[in-house]
C-alpha cells in the first residue's frame, strides 16, 4: 500500500482498515480463499476512496471547473499506473520492495533502519530501542522524522535501478540482521525466541542473494543466519527455558542449515568477501558449527577473528563479544580485564549482557558474591522473561556456593 499511496502513514491506516474489516466480517462468513488477497483487495479499495476525496477537496477548494467523473478518471489512471508499475519491477518480492523504499537516500542511516524495522518486522519501538542500545524516545523520533521526510519530500515509492541498489545495500543488509536477531534473542515477553521473525529475515536474505548474486557481503548475511539459525531446536529446553551454547546438544543443530551457511560462506569468499562484516561473523559461527563438542571449539581463532572484526568495525559489542573469546581461550581474568574497561561505556549502560558477562567470568575466578550481583543487576536490566528466570537462578547458584 505504501508503494501505491507513496505515504507510509496512510499505507499504515489503510493496512489497519483492512484488518478491521476483516474482524468485523470473517467471524459471519467465514475466512476466504485467499485471506491475503481479500485484505489486499480491501485495502486497495479504500485507498482508492481515499484518493477520491482528496481530489474532490482539491477541485473545490482550487476550484479547477473540471467535471468530477473526468478528475477521478484521471485519479484511478494514477493508481492503476503505480499497480502495474509494481507488478512491472523485478525484484518479485512485495516485502523486498518495501525495505528498499523505506532505505531511500533522502532518510538517515538510522531513519531508514527503524522504520523498516517498524513497518516490516512489526517490531515495537522498545524493541527497535533494544537493537540499537539507543533510548526508546529517540527511536520514535527517527520513525516519526522518517514518516516526516517521506510525506513532505514526495519520495516516489519505487524499487532503486540496478545502479543504486548497491548504495542502499548497507542499510537493507542492517535491517535484516537487526529482525533476525529481534527473532534470536526476543526483547521481551515470555518466550525466549520468535522464530517467525528469524524465518523471515532468512526468506529475505535468500531473496536478496538471488536478486545480487554478485555482492559478497549479500551471502555473508545469508551465511551467518543460516548457521545461526541451526541452532535453534537446541536454544531452549522442553519447557522453553534457555540452554545456553555450551550447554546444546550439538545432535539437535539442524546439519542442513549448517551446510547451506557454509556454502553461502564459501560463496562470499570467492567473490572477494572474507573480510567483510558479517563475513567475519559468519566465520566465527562456522567455528562452533563444525566443532563436534563444546570442549573441541577452536577459542584461539574465535578471538583473532573478533580483533579482526573490532578492527574493522569498532562496537561495544563487539569488543564484548571479544573478552568472552579471549576469557575461554587465554583464561577469565583475560576477559574480564577487556570487561572491566566497557564498565564506563555510555552505550552498554543498559546492556544486561554487559553485567551477564562480567557475572559469569567473576563466577570462574571463584568471586562469588560479585558475580551473584552481577546476574541480579542484569536480571533487573533484561525484558525477557525466560532470560530474566535463567539470570536469576545463576544469581541465586552463587549465592549457594
């Protein structure tokens, strides 16, 4: 609908109108057919009236003298021009289209990111505030200057040529991510994971490395998830409690989704992308997938590929993720030192993993009682239900001790 009403408010509206409709009428007459085309069919209508009526207010308050019928003859020219015009594009995937829309130039990197996230993954504006360790207000501002920017600069909803979507590819590759780990690791609520948020940023990604074939850092995503993804079965016990990694049954890891990363990580080396971002994520993934048990992981190589990727791409998060690697591989007090110097990091001042980590590696070094704090401030800090459970029970197994 944004693509045929070029107004991400309205299209939102119009989307909503139609699944109210859908709840008034579905529960006496039954679900249709075709439940995905009965929506988009009602929506379309109203769109249609929509635009109707704005041309009427136009032709009264501009008073033009054309006839009614001629105006909105040449309003429905219009709407159906921009449909055929999206039947027309060669991407093929409604969604894709979307996400390349709501990543235009004329937005900030940031701006493109959460609405995109806002409109495509259905994420909250909590949830989006949670990937990027940002404050919530901050996050609805981006979405609302995002709308703002789009409405006011008339930015045509259309799919880039070939010859821009490489500019916006970082943006698109972000958002991606950014769903399939809101779906890996859920902000909040009683479930610890949201796999249909994961299998969709997957069917994205999978698109998208269709449609580039060429672009390496492309199938470093599609790498990175797949291998991610195949952990999945093993992240949560019959209960839906939390195992963590080296806690898995490696046997319930999924062997083709391992395989499908692999070769997607093969791919995006031989087109010259070994060192890219999510390539060097992918690769650190593939150390724990091919390591038949825990005890087998390659930890040395885990953490020179993090000080590779910090390199690279300096984060926080990143370099969290490094004094875990380096604590495994060269002992916890190692890690802890990197720990220790992220404390005063701005960033990470809400960052449950950040009290999580440093609880879990003064737990090794035998400092009992501040790990014991450590797992309660972090369960203080985390939304998640599940997550907050597992903290507290490491909180209280210290307390034991």
């Amino acid at each position: 609908m944004a693509r045929l009403v070029r107004d991400v408010g309205l299209a939102e509206e119009l989307a909503h109108d139609a699944l109210v409709a859908a709840l008034e009428h579905w529960p006496g007459v039954g679900v249709p057919d075709n439940p995905g085309a009965w929506l988009m069919t009602t929506a379309k209508r109203r769109a249609l009236d929509k635009l109707r009526q704005d041309a009427l207010h136009a032709r009264k308050h501009e008073e033009i003298g054309a006839d009614l019928e001629a105006l909105q003859a040449h309003v429905v020219a219009d709407f159906v021009d921009a449909l055929a015009a999206a039947e027309a594009d060669d991407i093929g995937d409604d969604l894709l289209r979307l996400v390349f829309t709501a990543c235009h130039p004329a937005l900030s990197t940031e701006g493109r990111v959460a609405l995109t996230l806002r409109l495509l993954g259905g994420l909250t504006t909590d949830e989006i505030a949670r990937a990027f360790l940002v404050p919530e207000p901050t996050v609805a501002q981006r979405i609302v200057r995002a709308r703002k920017t789009l409405a006011t600069g008339k930015v045509p909803f259309e799919v880039p040529e070939a010859s821009e979507r490489a500019t916006r590819l970082a943006s698109v590759l972000e958002v991606v991510y950014l769903i399939f780990n809101e779906g890996y690791s859920a902000t909040a609520g009683g479930d610890w994971m949201r796999p249909a948020l994961c299998d969709e940023a997957l069917r994205l990604g999978r698109v998208l490395a269709g449609l580039m074939s060429d672009e390496s850092e492309v199938h470093g995503l599609v790498a990175l998830m797949e291998i991610q993804a195949s952990r999945t079965h093993a992240r949560v016990d019959a209960e839906g409690r939390p195992v963590l990694l080296l806690e898995q049954d490696r046997s319930r890891w999924d062997p083709l989704l391992i395989r499908r990363g692999l070769v997607a990580l093969a791919r995006c080396e031989a087109l010259g992308g070994a060192r890219g971002p999510y390539a060097l994520q992918a690769a650190l993934a593939s150390c724990h997938a091919q390591a038949r048990t825990a005890q087998a992981t390659d930890w040395p190589r885990i953490a020179a590929l993090y000080g590779t990727l910090a390199g690279l791409a300096p984060s926080p998060v990143v370099e969290l993720n490094r004094a875990v690697a380096v604590a495994m591989a060269f002992g916890a007090q190692a890690g802890l030192d990197i720990v220790d110097a992220l404390r005063d990091e701005p960033t990470l001042a809400r960052y449950h993993l950040l009290p999580s980590v440093r609880g879990d590696l003064l737990a090794r070094l035998g400092r009992s009682d501040e790990a014991r704090a450590e797992f309660a401030c972090a369960a203080a800090m985390t939304k998640n239900a599940r997550e907050r459970e597992l903290l507290l029970a490491r909180a209280a197994s210290e307390g034991a001790s």
